[in-house]
C-alpha cells in the first residue's frame, strides 16, 4: 500500500502570500508528527512551499494545479463548503466535478510514482483537498468528514497501486490550533 497525505497550507496574514509566525509555529509542531515522505509535492503559491518547509521538509515539486479552484469552480462552490457540499456539486456535473477528476488523476499520478510502502506529502488548499478527496473516493460517505479542513488539516488516502481504498480527514488536536 502507498499512502497520499493532502494538507491545506498553514495561517498567514491575509491578503498576504507568506505564512504568517503564528504559520510557521504551527506547521514545525505539525511537522513533528508526521512523514517521513518519499515525494513532497506543493503548489505554486508561497504559503504551500513555505508549509512543507517549516513541517521540516524539502520540497521537490511545485504544481501549479494544486495552486486555485479556478473562476469556473468558484461559481458554483465556496472554496471552504466542506466535504458534503462539494460531494454534492460534484454530483452534478460541471466546473466542480471536471476540477475534482483532474484532481484525482493528478493524485493517483503521485501515488503511483511511490515505492510499496512509501508515502507522499501534498501542500494546497481549501477546496482542493476537499475536490479531490471527494473524486478519489467516490463511494465514501462524507457526513462524517465536514468541517471544511482548517490550516495544516487534510486527508490520508491509501492507494493500492491501481486506485485509492480508504481514507481518512486528518484534524489537528486543540492543543496545535
């Protein structure tokens, strides 16, 4: 089995690009509980970069289609609607359900890059992670998923070498937020 970590970027000062240092306490105390990973692999924007890099990491990829939802999908969904909210827009077709596909071959993309055994970080965004869970694991039920992932949350999928089998969100403990 290989395994997919999806986390959202940590806490910056908006409408700032870069992690704020409350950010970057929070991705090191993050950092500390998990990996190690075979592929780190992070979106174009800085806060995705700098999130792996304060959790102790060395980046080898920047994609850009871990960096935006894009207008398309915007008009149909908040980016931070949750779990249930995206599974049911994807449903219906459209910018959200073309978007989360393309999220899930990118994904199985970078799973099946993996060692047996190996593991894989991805830094992104709210929506994203929610988008591709959502298109990667198609006959889960999410109630049980929402909220939306906050800073540094995500998911854990298990891929068995041909598609993903299982997943779980990842929140983080009240003593981290």
């Amino acid at each position: 089995m290989r395994y997919l970590e999806v986390r959202r970027h940590s806490m910056r000062n908006k409408p700032g690009q870069h992690l704020s240092e409350a950010g970057i306490v929070l991705a090191r105390n993050v950092g500390r509980s998990i990996g190690p990973f075979s592929l780190v692999v992070v979106s174009t924007k800085p806060r995705a970069f700098e999130t792996a890099t304060a959790m102790g990491f060395a980046v080898q990829e920047q994609v850009e289609e871990l960096s935006e939802l894009g207008e398309d999908v915007d008009a149909e969904i908040r980016y931070d609607a949750g779990f249930v909210e995206f599974a049911r827009v994807v449903r219906q077709g459209g910018a959200t359900a073309r978007f989360a596909d393309a999220q899930a071959r990118l994904w199985r993309a970078i799973a099946g890059r993996l060692p047996e055994e190996g593991q894989a970080l991805i830094i992104t965004h709210g929506g994203i992670i929610e988008a591709g869970a959502i298109a990667c694991l198609p006959e889960v039920d999410f109630r049980g998923w929402d909220p939306p992932c906050s800073y540094c949350e995500g998911v854990r999928l298990a891929f068995d070498g041909a598609r993903f089998v299982a997943g779980e969100v990842l929140r983080l403990p009240a003593r981290l937020t």
